[in-house]
C-alpha cells in the first residue's frame, strides 16, 4: 500500500513555498498550536515508517531511534556506486555501506581503503567434532598464460592459520571448459605439480611444467588444443579459500 500522508509535504528544500513555508509571518498567531501539532504528526508519519519514532512498531522507549528490523536499504545499481543518497560524493566517513549489483554478484561492503569487497559468505561445518563458523571468500586468479607460464601467484588478504580449505578451478580461453585443479605433487621442495599450494599471503597455483599441463588437458579428450590456455587480459579462473574468523 502506498504511503498516504496526514500532510503532504511539499516546497523541497525551500522555506518559502508549500508546507515549508507554513505558518506564514502573517498568519493569526491563535493558530500557532495547530501548526506545532501539524508540524509534529508530518514528522512522525515519515519517521516512523522506517525508524522506531512515538513508540510505534511495538517499540520501547529504549529504542527510540532505532531503525526498525527490515529498515535500511543497500544500493543496488549496475555499477559501484560514487555518491552519497544526498548526492555528494562518498568519503572517508562512508565505511560500512552495502552495495549489491544484482542477485548474481556478492553483496560488497565499502572498506576504508574507499573500495568495494566482497562480504564473505558464512557456514557451520563441524571441524573435530565441534562446529564452527567458516567464511568463503573467492578471488580471480587473472591473466595466467599457461603455455609459457608454469605458476601464478594471487594474494589471498587472509590470516594463514586461519585458512582450512582452498581449491581452484580453471577457464579456457573461451571459457567453453572448466578444469578443477588437483593437489598432486611432483616434488614437494622445489614447486606444486598440477597443484594449488598457500603461503602466508599466496594462493600459488602451479604445473610441473607448461608442456605437463598441456598434455594433461589432451588426456581428458576434451580435444583442446594448447592456445585454449594461453590468453591474457583474460581471467584464468577463480580461487574458493574457506576459513574461520
């Protein structure tokens, strides 16, 4: 149902049309009252519908103030948003406002370094029979020509004690195939073979050599041929890294 006011409010931000511009300097000074009453019940309407205000909602004095459950509402446009609702630009003081896309991207939230980052997903799982809060965070791998290149390297920003699971997968170059990368090792010392490995602040994704992992792509008969591997400016895939607060 749409919102129908006790007054219309009207005049914008002027103090000199409309409702704004009542009681006029003229007007009989006996009325005054009336226009206080008015002025309070125009205010109550509207702050009320999204905020506990005049005790409405089932609210306590306590929580007058509050916003009520449901209220608030997170920017969902095409692109990062670059302004406030006012309309002047975001700043240093914007930390902590949402912002979605569409129902097919993460949910971000504004960072004091005044970007955008993904809010990471939770789950319960049970780690040695207790269970415990998980988060899931997913990054690009980015360029990665695999035909010339044996590893990537792609930073993680997570505590390394606090990462419990990580896997990968991989795009051809016209993301027609996807190849989840094992966790096989060829020599444990020096590099990971067809692998996905983590140090304190990398995801290393890594193939003994580029020829080994050419010849494991034609080994599952997709019948790719290398340069499906070898694109740049392009995404490689994406990287899932489970961890616990």
């Amino acid at each position: 149902m749409a919102f129908t006011p006790t007054v219309t409010w009207s005049g914008g931000t002027s103090s000199a049309t409309g409702f704004n511009a009542s009681p006029a300097g003229s007007a009989d000074p006996r009325q005054g009252d009336d226009r206080i009453r008015e002025l309070k019940v125009a205010l109550a309407e509207r702050l009320s519908r999204e905020g506990y205000f005049a005790l409405v909602g089932g609210s306590s004095a306590g929580q007058e103030g509050n916003l009520r459950q449901g209220a608030g509402r997170v920017y969902h446009q095409s692109s990062a948003p670059t302004t406030k609702p006012d309309g002047n630009a975001l700043d240093s003081d914007d930390v902590g406002r949402l912002y979605c896309q569409s129902n097919t991207t993460p949910l971000k939230v504004r960072t004091s370094n005044s970007t955008w980052v993904s809010v990471a997903a939770e789950a319960v799982r049970s780690l040695g029979g207790a269970s415990t809060t998980m988060f899931c965070k997913v990054i690009n791998i980015g360029d990665w020509n695999m035909g010339s290149s044996a590893s990537v390297s792609v930073a993680h920003g997570l505590t390394l004690s606090k990462i419990i699971g990580v896997d990968a997968v991989l795009r051809s170059d016209g993301d027609n195939y996807r190849a989840p990368m094992g966790r096989g090792y060829t020599n444990p010392a020096t590099h990971w073979g067809l692998g996905v490995g983590l140090t304190a602040t990398n995801v290393v994704l890594a193939q003994n050599t580029a020829g080994d992992w050419l010849t494991y792509v034609n080994m599952l008969g997709a019948g790719l041929a290398s340069t499906d591997w070898d694109a740049t400016s392009y995404n490689r895939g994406f990287i899932t890294i489970w961890y616990t607060p």
